[in-house]
C-alpha cells in the first residue's frame, strides 16, 4: 500500500515554513522564505545576463505573485517591510499566495493531509473556512497542478509544544501534564494553555507585540541617535540576529545599547498573556517557541521569577515540525 503523503506549512507574518517530514523527528527537513507576496510586474530586467532569483509565480485573487526565497530582491527602495501585517491577514490573497508558494517548494503533486494553523483568537472561528481555502487542485501559471486531498489545521502555537514533546520522547505522559507554550510570531504573541493534548481555551490567546513591533522600535531609535530618517526593517532584523550588530553605509554599526529601551515593550506583551493565563501555580512545564523567542527570554525569565523555560534549538521550525508530527501521528492512527 501507498505510504501517505503528510507535509506541513505555516504560513506565518514574519516567514513561511515548511516541513518535508522525516524517518524521525531529529530527521525532519524544513525550509523557509520570507512572507513576502509580491505583484508580478511581468518583466525579467536582467534579461538572460543575472543569476536567476530563486522565485515562484503564483496566482491568487486574479493576480499573479512572485514569492521564494528571494523575495526581499523584488522589493523596491520606498518598500521597506513588503509584509502584510493586517489582523485579518488569513483572508488576504498575499496569504494564499505565499501559501501555494509553500505547496510548490514541496515538490509533491499530490499531498494525503496537509497540517497548517491559525493564530489562536482565530481557531474557533475560522478554522473550517481555512481547511476548504486550502485543499483542492491548485493551478501554476507554468500548467503545474498540485492536489490537496485533505487539511488540517491546529492552533499556531501547539505545533511546537508538540515538536518538543515528541522530539523529547515525553508524548506518553502527556495526558495529566499543564503546559504553558508561547509563541514569538512576528506580529503577534500567542499562548496556549494545555492538558495533556487538550486545549484550554479560557487560558489561551494572542496579542500584538511580535518580532515586527521590536523592530519598528528600533529602526526608529536609530533613526533618532544618527539624525536622519532610517527604515530599513530587514537590516535591523539582520542585525538583531547578529547580535544587534549591522553595517550602515558601509560602516560597523552596534545598536546593542538600545536593548534596555525595548524591554519595557516586551514586558508589556508578556504581561497581557500573564493576565490570561492567570497563575502559573499549576503549569508544569513552559515552552518558549517562534523566530523572535530569543528577544523575549531575558524577560521573560524575570517576569517568571527564573521558572525554568525551555528553549527548542531552531524555534523558528518548531510549529511547522509540530504540524507534520501531528499529522504524521494522525495517519498512523487511522491505519491502524
């Protein structure tokens, strides 16, 4: 018999990912590419002569987009972020867009179950909307048909409090245990509150306050300390990844400084998921996840009182591996 074909997308404000799946989950094989959907202007202005920009056409809404891993490359000089940062991104066409660009960096025409989520405050609502939205046949300008028998989506957040439990061996004794996973997204903080697999809505939810509002503070106290206007939000995401060190017009530039002054907006964010949480008493493990979890966990732990808090190696897969294993362990069930 066939063996099913499980894949896993997370198509998030700050990245798209994506997981091919492997033998085990030490194994899995993830990519990665900026969320970024751009209008395709239908012109190749290097004309045979530059390397080609690593890029997929796709069509949503009518229009054809250009997404990949290149896609800061189409951005031009007055478009300094390119994302959609809208609270009702899902129903965006550059959501659907970036999602299909996910589906062909898959390689796979047929997929048995696809495992994406949705932010939290979302889930409830709008989870059976996304499911259709995103199975079926979905058609490339180049002829390219890729088949979608099936979707599953879960909340954002549980796809990594599920990689780091079946990454640890520790899925068996899951069903008494309360966990606490908070997810630095780019536009948003999410939280999910859990016994054992199950989700405790009341306790669970979202906020602004990701990656993108740390970088918007920063590039402005920048902006400030140098004295002129400074936008570029990708070359201070660079540099908060190269610890807050960048290069401006040419020269070395440390900004590391700023830390203390962003702080105080991290703590606000923190605070709103603790208001929702309410107490911590009876968590038993807490979870740290997302591209931006390293910008919270200095303050995070004090806010916790130094609880301990457990940081996955590559947070930015952590959801997207999550979904694959989730889904892995779904077909496994229903063949057995």
């Amino acid at each position: 018999m066939r063996k099913k074909i499980v894949r896993g997308i997370d198509v998030g404000y700050g990245n798209t990912k994506i997981c091919h799946g492997g033998d085990v989950p030490s194994a899995l094989k993830c990519e990665h590419f900026p969320s970024i959907a751009s209008l395709h202007a239908g012109v190749d202005k290097g004309a045979g002569v530059m390397a080609k920009r690593e890029l997929v056409e796709v069509e949503s809404g009518g229009n054809v987009y250009l997404v990949g891993k290149d896609a800061l490359d189409t951005l031009s000089a007055r478009d300094d972020q390119g994302r959609t940062l809208l609270t009702d991104f899902i129903f965006t066409p550059q959501h659907l867009a970036l999602y299909r660009g996910g589906l062909r960096y898959l390689q796979e025409q047929n997929i048995d179950l696809l495992v994406s989520g949705l932010p939290v405050n979302y889930f409830s609502q709008h989870k059976e909307h996304m499911e259709q939205r995103l199975k079926g046949i979905h058609q490339y300008p180049d002829g390219i048909e890729i088949n979608v028998k099936e979707v599953w989506i879960v909340p954002q957040p549980i796809g990594g409090f599920i990689h780091y439990f079946f990454d640890n061996d520790d899925i068996e004794d899951l069903s008494d245990l309360k966990s606490l996973t908070i997810d630095v997204g780019y536009f948003t903080l999410d939280w999910l509150v859990c016994r054992g697999l199950k989700l405790l809505d009341e306790r669970s939810g979202s906020c602004p306050g990701g990656m993108s509002l740390i970088l918007e503070k920063l590039t402005q106290f920048i902006g400030e300390e140098r004295g002129v206007p400074f936008s570029d939000y990708h070359m201070v995401d660079k540099g908060v990844r190269n610890g807050y060190k960048t290069r401006i017009q040419g020269k070395p530039y440390d900004f590391s400084h700023f830390i203390p002054r962003i702080e105080g907006y991290i703590t606000n964010s923190i605070q709103s998921m603790l208001r929702s949480v309410g107490t911590l008493d009876d968590i038993d493990v807490i979870v740290l996840v997302g591209g931006g979890g390293h910008c919270y966990q200095s303050v995070l732990q004090k806010l916790l009182n130094d609880r301990e808090i457990i940081m996955p190696d590559h947070g930015v897969y952590s959801n997207v591996k999550g979904f694959y294993l989730a889904g892995a362990e779904r077909v496994k069930q229903s063949e057995n």
